[in-house]
C-alpha cells in the first residue's frame, strides 16, 4: 500500500472517529431531549434544540469530509464510487487497506450504525411523548370550549342531540 492511500485511510479514521463523537452529542441530546419534554420547560427545550441544530451542522460538515476522502480513496484504488451503494462504500474500503486500518474502520462503521439505530429508535419515542402530549393538549382546548361556549342542544329538527358532549360553568351559591 502507498504512502498516500495509508495517509488517506488515517484521515479517514480520524474523520470517523470524530463522526461517531458529534453523534454521540447528538444521542445525548435526545435522551436528555425526553427529560425537558416531560419537565416542559420551553427554555430549556429551546437550549436543547440549539445544542442539536449545532451537532447536526457539525455532522453534515464532517460527513461531507467523509464523503470527499472516500471519493479520493477510491480514485486511488481505481474502483468506480458511482457502481457502489453510499452505504456499502466504507465495507469496500474495508477490503483495500492493512489490518489496523481495516479494524479501526470497522470498529467506526459498527460504532456509526450502532448510535444512528439508537438515535432514530430515540427520536421515534419522543416524538411519540410530543404526539400524545399535543393530543391531550388539543383535547383540553376542545373540552374547554365547549364549557365556555356550549353549542345548541337540539337540532332544526326539534329533537335533542344524542351525542352532546357540550356543558356550562355553573355557580351555585347558596
């Protein structure tokens, strides 16, 4: 192997690893992410989202160094990048350098897919927390409506309305 594709292969690695870091921020974030949704602090929920938008830029900067070292690395190793999947292009490097190279870029693509399925299984479950919360948030609103202004309780037909779910506010003093 050559001095440049060895040089190539260690920036790859460094750029791995520091992938799998922002991810781990990024997977911080959601399991902290649940703590502020159930406290409802919006201050708090705001400074989360910053921290998140901020790793996500670093992720697609850092992705986009990825991409353009594996690009020169398969130009030095002549295979065509276009004929390989984006996901299966790091397996085909796996095939091509030594054998530290090979376990290091294996331990950072197993590490990689191992937080992305934990990250989206994360984001699934709070989003899941906002559905529920934003159900119960649209059902109060109605509720409250409908105490605060009742609608009619009989039809142009003359005849009540079997499924009035509406009421009043009394007071009763006395």
């Amino acid at each position: 192997m050559n001095n440049e594709l060895n040089f190539l292969y260690d920036s790859l690695i460094s750029v791995l690893r520091n992938e799998v870091d922002v991810y781990s921020k990024i997977h911080n974030c959601f399991l902290d992410e649940k703590k502020i949704l159930s406290g409802s602090s919006v201050d708090e929920l705001h400074e989360s989202n910053s921290r998140k938008e901020t790793c996500i830029l670093k992720a697609r900067m850092i992705e986009e160094a990825r991409t353009k070292l594996i690009e020169r690395i398969l130009n030095v190793l002549n295979l065509d990048g276009k004929a390989l999947d984006k996901d299966k292009s790091l397996s085909a490097l796996l095939l091509h350098g030594n054998d530290s190279q090979k376990k290091e870029l294996e331990e950072c693509r197993s590490a990689l897919k191992s937080l992305l399925m934990d990250i989206h299984r994360l984001n699934d479950r709070n989003k899941t927390l906002l559905d529920s919360s934003l159900f119960y948030v649209r059902k109060s609103i109605t509720f409250l409506g409908q105490l605060i202004y009742p609608c009619a309780t009989y039809m142009n037909t003359g005849k009540l309305k079997s499924n009035n779910l509406n009421g009043k506010i009394l007071s009763r003093e006395g």
